[in-house]
C-alpha cells in the first residue's frame, strides 16, 4: 500500500517538473556589494582616479633593463609555466562536468565461447544435454541524466567559477612576479648608487690619508690623525664589501625570478648608477574599483559564485533524478550471420527514478556543509577586501612619507656637504683638528646614502602602490562580469 502511494506521488512529482521544465535547485548567484566610492585617505592631492595602468605597468619607469627583465620572466618562470598549467586542468575539470549535460554513448565488439554444465538443472530439462558454442556481438549503448531539477547544471557553474579562479590566480602570479620583480631591480639599482657613493668616498677618503700622511711627515700633523685617517679609509672599504654583498644576493634573486641560472649577470652598470630616477605617479582609483582590478578579489568573487553553485548541487539530492538508458546491437553464433536482421536485438530503458527515502541524514548534512563554506568563502572574501583596502592605504602613505622624508634629507645632505668642505679647509689652515674633518666626513657619507636609500624606498612605494591596485591586471570578460555582478543564471 505504501509503496503504490509513494509510486504515484513520485509519478505526479516527475509530471510537475516536467511540465515546468523551469525549476533548478539553488538559487542564482549574486556578487556582494562594493565598497562604497570614497576616496583613499592618503591619495595624494590632484591624484587621478580615472586612469588605468597599461597591461604592461613597468613600462612607466621608462627603464629597458627593467622591461628586458620582466618580459624574460613571464615568459620562463617556473611558477608561471605551473599557474598556466594550474588553469588548463581547472578548463578541462569544466569540460568534464559539461559533459554531463550530453547523452553518453559508447561502441562496443566481443566474442566469446562458453560451454553450459549438462548436469544442472538447465542442462537436465533439455534432456542431458550441454549448450556450447561461439557468441559473436557488436552494438553500442547511451545513457541520459535528465536533468529536470538542474542539479548538473550547478555542476557546471561550479566547476566553471572555479575555473575562472584558477585564471584569476594565473593573474595573481603574474601580477605578483612582475612586482617582486620590479622591488628587486630597485633594490639593486639602489644599491649600485651606494657602491658608487662609497668608491668616492674611499677615494676621498685614500687623497685625505695621504695628505694626512704628508702633514705628518712635514711635522704639521700628528700620528693619532694619521690613524684616524687609516680607520676611516679602512671603514670606507668594508662598508664598500658589505654593499657589494647585498648585491651579489639580490642579484642572484632577480636570475631566479627571471628563470635563469643565479650566476647569471642580467644588469649592466649604468653610466650614472649614483643617479637614481624619480618615481613615476601611479594613477589610484576608487576603492570600490579594486573588485575588478585585483586578481584575488576577482578569484575571490569566483570562489564564491562555486560555493553557491554547491549549494545547488547539494540540495538537489534530496529530489528525484531520472536517467534514460538503452542499447541498439546484433548478435549471433556465426560471424556471418552477424549483419542478419535477425540477429538484432535492442533495448530502451528503463526510465530509472532514484529518489532518495532514508539516508541517516547524509543530504541533510551535506547541505549544512555546502551552506557553512559558502558564509566561510564570504568572510574569506570581506578579509581579502579589507587586506586590499590596506595595502592602498599603506602603499599611498609610504609614497607621502618618503617624498617628505626625501626633502628633508636633500636639506640634511646639502649642509652635511658643506660642513665637510668648511672642516677640511680650517684642518688645511691649522685652525681645526682632524677630528672635525672625521666626523663631518661620516656625516657628509652618511646623509648621501641615506638620501639614496630613501630615493630607492620612493621607487619601491610607487611598485608598491601599483601592485596593490592589481596593476595592469585585464581580466577577462566573464571574470569581469562575476566580480562586477555575478548575477549569471546557471545555464
């Protein structure tokens, strides 16, 4: 009795659907809000909020190393070869849940030769007797889920999000390698203007122990001077040692970043390395602007529009699913009886319905689980927003605060220029001991590295800056269309 009701409920439920052919389980997906368009608290004044970086960002240092460099690396990073590889098998898992929107259909050929026992039951009703002989077939058979309720196509767009995060991280790695990159090459170039600051101050320094020397010997000096002016050559020269050091290492990690051997030589000194140039002004849009020019907040938004899609998947198990299977073939004991139309034989269905009764409650905590990673993937993407609207901010106040910390070093480096001048010329006249002479000099050596530093940490900031932004990441056009509505039906 219960079973004939449940048969004709299953029945009036399959007619339903069937006639709606409109339900799909799970609900559309919808982007989450953008932040609200307020501009970055320390954007500088006049800052352009329109303008996009080009897809190729470094270009506006305007330097050939540096564009020589980046093209090198993604083209033979090992890492991005790995993302690129990363997306195709996100592609082709798609391909694979699509598939499951087609009807399946397979050939199949054998030949077989079996000998029943005369002593069964079989054998005995037919009088003694064994069945043997040869069993030639070929024929082929297709299966169908009939997709009513719309479970396999949140499949698809499941697996179609997570393919379009796969391509926002391919983005996020690239973007990430162009600015490690990017830091890298300053850093050295940085470094290359305090090497050629210190071979001019070890220069000086080898002129002022040998006019010290002199002095010494004409009886005008005294040998504490003649040693103080062997310690601050000898200084010079290791803190010359200790740059070239950090140079060698940074080196050896722009060849890595590149793809090449670490004992590569890539940079060449430049005809003015003690010359650094000025930072170029990157142009800062509005935050809410970030969703589509980050690659994480894009993956991020992709993510989310998946783990929407499992819901969907998840709450179709507990309706119906209807599969249509069959076969269409020929057999025979001869091979060249096989082509006779007797020898045909196929079969259409059965029109299966699974429809499940009792499960312990397996759907039901499969769905509370689809549920909690789909409020985990929204508080994962809130943090990465708010990461991204830090490392603006951050990014926008290094550049104010170095540009200020800049003027007020070039203020500092000029006097401490001048004070050397004025101590060595009253040391000349007799007027001055050479301790006035040392200490100006550390001074004057060390307010032009210093000034260098800062000038390599403003480069760094604007890398920083357009890394934040997402640089001149493109995204394609339906990542576009997920992290900016996602308001894309299941298809």
């Amino acid at each position: 009795m219960l079973h004939s009701a449940l048969k004709r409920l299953t029945l009036a439920v399959s007619v339903t659907l069937a006639m709606t052919g409109c339900a799909t389980v799970g609900s559309d997906f919808q982007a989450p809000a953008n932040v609200a368009d307020a501009s970055f608290r320390h954007l500088p004044q006049g800052g352009t909020s329109a303008a996009h970086l080009p897809a190729q960002w470094w270009t506006v240092f305007n330097d050939a190393t540096l564009n020589r460099l980046e093209e090198a690396a993604l083209r033979d990073n090992p890492s991005v070869k790995a993302a690129a590889q990363r997306l195709l098998q996100a592609q082709e898992q798609a391909g694979v849940a699509r598939a499951n929107q087609q009807p399946q259909l397979s050939v199949n050929a054998g030949i077989s030769n079996s000998r029943t026992s005369a002593e069964t039951s079989q054998g005995l009703a037919l009088g003694g007797r064994a069945i043997k002989g040869n069993n030639y077939a070929v024929g082929s058979s297709f299966s169908y889920e009939i997709d009513l309720l719309g479970r396999v196509r949140r499949l698809v767009e499941a697996s179609d999000a997570q393919a379009l995060a796969a391509e926002a991280d391919r983005d996020g790695v690239l973007l990430m390698l162009s600015s490690q990159l990017a830091t890298t090459y300053w850093q050295l170039r940085g470094l290359d203007a305090e090497i050629a600051i210190l071979n001019g101050a070890l220069d000086t320094r080898r002129e002022t122990e040998e006019l010290v020397t002199a002095r010494f010997d004409a009886g005008l000096s005294n040998e504490l001077d003649v040693s103080r002016a062997r310690i601050e050559r000898a200084n010079a020269q290791a803190d010359l040692h200790e740059v070239q050091r950090q140079r060698n290492l940074l080196e050896h990690s722009l060849a890595t970043l590149v793809g090449a051997s670490p004992s590569a030589m890539l940079t060449a000194p430049t005809a003015t390395p003690a010359v650094l140039p000025a930072p170029p002004a990157i142009p800062v849009g509005l935050p809410a602007s970030l969703l589509a020019q980050r690659p994480d907040l894009a993956g991020s938004v992709a993510t989310l529009r998946s783990a929407n899609a499992q819901i969907g998947v998840a709450e179709g198990a507990f309706y119906p699913s209807f599969s249509l299977t069959g076969n269409f073939g020929f057999a025979s004991e001869s091979l060249s009886n096989l082509a006779k139309g007797d020898a045909r034989q196929f079969s259409v269905g059965p029109l299966a319905l699974s429809l499940p009764v009792f499960d312990g409650g397996r759907n039901k905590a499969n769905l509370a689980i689809a549920k909690a990673k789909y409020e985990e993937a929204i508080a994962n993407h809130q943090t990465k927003l708010l990461t991204a609207l830090r490392e603006v901010e951050d990014a926008l106040s290094d550049v104010q605060q170095r540009q200020q910390q800049g003027e007020a070093q070039q203020a500092s480096q000029v006097a401490a220029a001048r004070g050397y001048l004025v101590a060595r010329a009253r040391y000349e006249r007799g007027v001055s001991t050479y301790l006035d002479v040392t200490d100006a000099q550390r001074s004057a050596l060390a307010a032009d590295r210093a000034a260098v530093q800062i000038n390599t940490q403003r480069l760094l900031a604007a890398v920083s800056v357009a890394r934040a932004l997402g640089a001149g990441w493109q995204p394609s056009p339906q990542l576009a269309q997920v992290a900016q509505n996602g308001n894309l039906k299941a298809q």
